[in-house]
C-alpha cells in the first residue's frame, strides 16, 4: 500500500510531526503540505484500499475515521491535491466531498489547519472538534 495509515487519535500528532519538519527542512516554507479531505462514504472499503495504494506516494499520510479520510501530502500544493482529488474521482468515477488546507499558507499550526478545514468543509466535521478544542 503505497501512503502510511496512522491511527485517527494520532491525527495532530501526526500534523504536529509534519509541521515540525516543514519547517526545520524548508526554510521557505512555500506550500509546505496540503491536507486534503475527502467523504469516502459512497465507496466499498476495499475499492477505497485498491485506490490508496494506486494513487499515493509512499510519503504520503492518511488518517481516518469511518469514511472520512484526511491524507497529509507532503511537499504538495492546494494545485497539485486538486490532481490527487480528480485521480480518486476517477477511480471511483463518482464526485467527492473534498476540502483542503495548505501549511502554511491556512494556517500555522495543527489547530489552525484543522479549525480552517472545518471551516470550509460541506461536510460537518466535528470529529475534528477533539483536535481544535485542546
């Protein structure tokens, strides 16, 4: 399976981790990563695992809780998450409920990525709130 699935209670961990790196590591810090959202909910679980391992780079993170499924893309732009988005809508020829955000360009620390994705969001994702709330 290409990407690395973490836990969801991991989920600020793991965005506290890839915020830390951004910025020893990129000291432009110019779309460090974006985190990309998608409602996977109209989706059989083992067509969502074939599309995982079709589409993403072994860099790539995923978190998620039921079919909610947040992916940290690292070194990637809010352009190129709109490539990976249109690649799972043609996997699964069906329209997504996506959003995303951008380090750090939306937001600065996990809290503000998290409060900012929800913000935007179609879907209500308050499964985020045990992460903003902190």
């Amino acid at each position: 399976m290409a990407g690395v699935h973490f836990l969801y209670e991991d989920f600020k961990k793991l965005l506290d981790l890839t915020i830390g790196l951004a910025e020893r590591l990129d000291e432009n810090r110019a779309e460090s990563f974006t985190l990309l959202y998608c409602d996977f909910s109209k989706v059989l679980a083992d067509v969502i695992q074939d599309s995982l391992h079709d589409i993403l780079r072994n860099s790539d993170s995923i978190v998620n809780l039921g079919s909610d499924y947040f992916f940290v893309l690292p070194y990637t732009d809010k352009y190129g998450a709109g490539i990976v988005k249109k690649m799972f809508e043609e996997f699964f020829t069906e329209e997504l409920n996506t959003a995303m955000v951008a380090y750090p360009r939306d937001g600065e620390s996990s809290k503000m990525l998290l409060e900012e994705l929800r913000n935007i969001s179609l879907n209500d994702l308050k499964c985020l709130d045990r992460f903003i709330t902190y």
